[in-house]
C-alpha cells in the first residue's frame, strides 16, 4: 500500500541518516586517533580554556589537553562554581596563562592570610574558605588580576610567578603586601594597583623590575611613598601614573635623557607639576604654569591633562556658595587647545565647568596654516564655554563672584523664604508601635544640613516656581506649546498662554 510504502521510505532515510552521521562520527574519531598528543595540544592552543575543558574525549585528548600552552584569553573566578572549575584546572589545564580572581558571592572567602585584619577576620569567620594557594600550580601564568576578592591579610604565593608579565591589583582593602615583594616578578612589565589601602612600600623598590616594566599606574594607594625620579632611568617604561599617593618630587628634575621613552605621565599632588597641585596664590599658579607650558613644549606628550588648583588656605580662594554642592568659584586651572595653540583658563569642578576667559601663551597661528581651520573650529567651542565669568582671565574677588552668583533675578534668600511661608516644616515622624504606644523620630535634615524639609501642595508649588521663570522662557514654552498644539488631533483643548494664567497652563502641560 502507498502510505505503507511512504513511512518504508522514511525509516530507510532515517536510517541512511543515522548511518552517515554514524560514519562521520566514527571518521573523526578516526582522524583524531591519528593524531598524536603533540598534534591535538596544537589544535588546542587556538581554543579558550572552556572549549578545551569539554574537548577533553578520551584519555589522549585528556593528556593534550594537559601540555597545551593555552592562549591569552581571560578566565575569571567569581563565583564558587568558576572556583570549583579552576580547582579541575590545575591539574587537567596547568599552563593557564591568564587569570582575574573576583568575588566569589555572599558568605564566602579566601582563607585569611598571615597577618590578617583581625576585625575581618571575626565578622567572616562563619564564612565558607576556599584556598587561593591552588593558583601556583598555574606556573604558565603570565597575567594575573585581582579584583575585589574577598582576601585578608598577606599572600606571599601571589607574588611567586617567573614568567607574569601583567599584575593587575584593584580594590582588594584587607590584602596587605609591600612593594618588595615584586621582586619576585622579573620579568613583569605592566603593573596595575589602584584603590588598595594596605599597600605600603617605595617606589625605588621597583629597580629590580629596571629592563622590564613599560607601564605603571599606582593610583588611590597613600601609602606608598618615594621620589619619582627614582624611576627616570627606566629604559622601556611608557606610561606612568603615580596619583593619589604619597609620592613626592620636582618635575624641574626631569633631564633631556630622563624617561626616555615616557609617553604619559600623571603625578600625585605634593610634586611640583603634579596633577592637583595646589597653589597658595593666583601668581604662583601662573610660574608654574609658565615652566609646565616650556615642559610640554619639549617633552609634548607628558602632562597633557594637567589640572591645579587654588588651596583653601589661599587668601585668594573662597566659596562662593556654600549650600552648593561644587563650589561655583573658578578655583581650578587647566591647559586648553585650540589646534596648535595652548593657553591656561580658571573654571569651577562641575563636569560642564563654568569657565573664565583663556590666557593663551601660544600666538594666533597663520590663518593660511594647515589646522587654522581647526583652530577657529575650537576656538569657537572654548569661548562659547565662557558665560557668567566673560572677560575675566582669572578668578574674580569674592566681592564680584557673589554678584554673579547672587544676582537680583535669582534671589535665593527671597525664594526660599517664600518657599517656607507656603507650606509646613516637617518637624519629625511620629510612629505608632504594638500596644498603642507612640514613638517620635525628630526630623534631623535642619541640623544635618541647615535647611528643614518644608511640605507644599504641588499645585502651590508648580504655581510659584513658573512664575519664577522669565518672560522670554515662558515665551519659548508658549511656542513649544503651540508647535505641539498644532499638530495635535486634540488642539482644540490647547489654547495661548496669556499673562493672567500662564502659571497654571505652563505647569500643566510640563507635568501631563
């Protein structure tokens, strides 16, 4: 029968299909039986651990996978099954060449070190410890990060791997070392620590590391302390960021064969020329601006990000408004560009600062130069950034930034009393507790802060703060509103703005 013959001729099919791919498999097994270990630890070398660990077939792929030299691909520990996995990894994938240790989730923990931070060690100590040692078997190792691991106290073996080229240490608070210790990383040439309080050391304990190291960023580690210029003889160092710690110096000292081959360089506060330098007066931050201005023309990549700043033990630094949370003074100096040209200009810390006028040490270049044209484009960029602080080229007295910051359209005194007349002082909170009982939380924001919390109806409120709009806003939001308005099925709810309600109007169709 047809139908019979029909489904007769989809098993045969099936069966053909099973049987082809039957053949398939059983030629690549084939194909790697001919292989040699050496062979299948090649093939290997192009696969991420991960893709190894499951290659692992048959006891020859097992024993390949074991002298593979696995590539540089990260592996990261940051859970207690990625620890259970690298634990296998040690034996089955030993020449790992790169590894992050993270944290391993709630409850769990590095079994603390010599010398651990006893408070720790008691707020974790009914916590589940894994054993950081078995990273030594991974003596392939050439990079190591550690990031926020849960660690405690000083680990010798993390710093016991010939052949480590990058070390990267980040936020690791309990972890205590020296920087002694790298001595036993020669042939590292990257080195990473940032945000770790318990580093101490100094930084000429790093010529031992002389012919290798390229790049250095010691960044938000204070105790670390030295002279910069211990590094200046550095045949192939790079990059260099020393911010935030105790390092001190003078880049006066820097000599035409000092850092040879320096390409980036950021310095910590307290070095002449560092990065946050603070200055006792306006006129010294303009000396060494001018010697950091003749640096960068010979030197031309370093310092390219400089920044300084007036101290607040300058007689010439304030604050202009102390309820703000940056200060609105244009306490800090920075280099600016335009094309070629390089100048200085004070302005505040906001991320979009509120800048004063530029003092340019470059002339105007030829307006039949090459990047004139780039030039004029940024020009116009740099003086559209100037606002409230036009045609000052320094900071203003205090006397004259108050008038800026204070000015008769923008009473702050008059509108927060209005604020207050129109509504309640939230005094505290008044909880009601089992049995009937009442407990009372007095409102601390007043003291905290110098302010109360005031409860307003919004309506109040919408009402008020649009009156404190100018007219040409509210002009502006009438002609959004109209443009709106017009190409609305439901205009005809939308009528103009007149002077007599524009409050309420205006603050309703922001708010609906």
């Amino acid at each position: 029968m047809p139908p019979r013959r029909q489904n007769n001729q989809k098993l045969e099919e099936g069966q053909n299909s099973n049987e082809a791919a039957g053949d398939d498999d059983n030629l690549t097994t084939s194909a790697i039986e001919r292989l040699g270990t050496d062979e299948i630890a090649f093939i290997f070398g192009f696969l991420p651990p991960e893709d190894i660990m499951s290659a692992r077939l048959n006891k020859k792929m097992r024993d390949a996978a074991k002298t593979t030299i696995v590539p540089m691909t990260q592996f990261l520990v940051n859970s207690v099954d990625k620890y259970n996995a690298i634990d296998v990894m040690t034996i089955a994938l030993p020449n790992l060449q790169q590894i992050e240790i993270g944290y391993l989730g709630s409850g769990h923990k590095y079994i603390d070190g010599y010398d651990p931070d006893e408070r720790m060690a008691a707020e974790t100590i009914n916590f589940i410890s894994h054993d950081i040692e078995i990273i030594c078997n991974f003596e392939m190792l050439r990079s190591l990060v550690v990031n926020f691991a849960p660690l405690n106290g000083r680990y010798p073996l993390l710093f016991n791997f010939p052949l480590l080229n990058k070390l990267s240490i980040t936020t690791n608070w309990k972890l205590k070392w020296d920087l002694e210790v790298l001595a036993g990383l020669p042939v590292l040439k990257e080195l990473y620590l940032n945000d770790n309080k318990q580093l101490t050391g100094n930084i000429n304990s790093l010529k031992v590391l002389r012919d290798t190291l390229a790049k250095v960023e010691i960044i938000d580690c204070m105790k670390v302390e030295g002279s910069f210029m211990d590094l200046a003889d550095f045949p192939h160092l790079n990059e260099l960021n020393l911010c935030h710690t105790a390092v001190i110096g003078d880049v006066r000292e820097i000599g035409a064969h000092d850092f040879p081959v320096l390409k980036s360089l950021s310095l910590p506060k307290d070095v002449y020329g560092g990065n946050g330098q603070e200055f006792l007066s306006v006129s010294d931050a303009h000396d060494t601006i001018s010697f950091l201005y003749s640096f960068r023309k010979q030197r031309p990549p370093l310092l390219k990000y400089w920044s300084g700043k007036l101290s607040v033990d300058s007689f010439d630094w304030y604050d202009a408004d102390r309820r703000a949370v940056y200060n609105p003074a244009p306490m800090y100096v920075v280099f600016v560009e335009a094309g070629s040209r390089v100048g200085y200009r004070w302005e505040t810390a906001h991320d979009v600062p509120m800048a004063c006028e530029v003092n340019w040490l470059d002339p105007e270049p030829d307006r039949y130069s090459s990047d004139y044209e780039m030039y004029i484009e940024e020009l116009q960029e740099i003086n559209g950034q100037v606002d409230i602080y036009r045609g000052y080229h320094q900071p203003p007295t205090r006397d004259e930034s108050l008038n800026f910051i204070s000015s008769p359209s923008d009473n702050y005194d008059d509108v927060v009393q209005k604020v207050l007349d129109m509504g309640g002082i939230l005094e505290g909170n008044v909880m009601m507790m089992p049995g009937g009982q009442t407990m009372a939380i007095p409102d601390t924001v007043q003291s905290d802060t110098g302010m109360p919390q005031v409860l307003v109806r919004w309506g109040v409120l919408a009402s008020f703060l649009v009156e404190q709009l100018p007219e040409d806003v509210v002009g502006m939001l009438e002609k959004i509103l109209q443009d709106i308005s017009s190409s609305d099925d439901n205009s005809q709810h939308v009528s103009m703005i007149d002077s007599s309600r524009n409050a309420n109007y205006v603050m309703h169709h922001l708010i609906h």
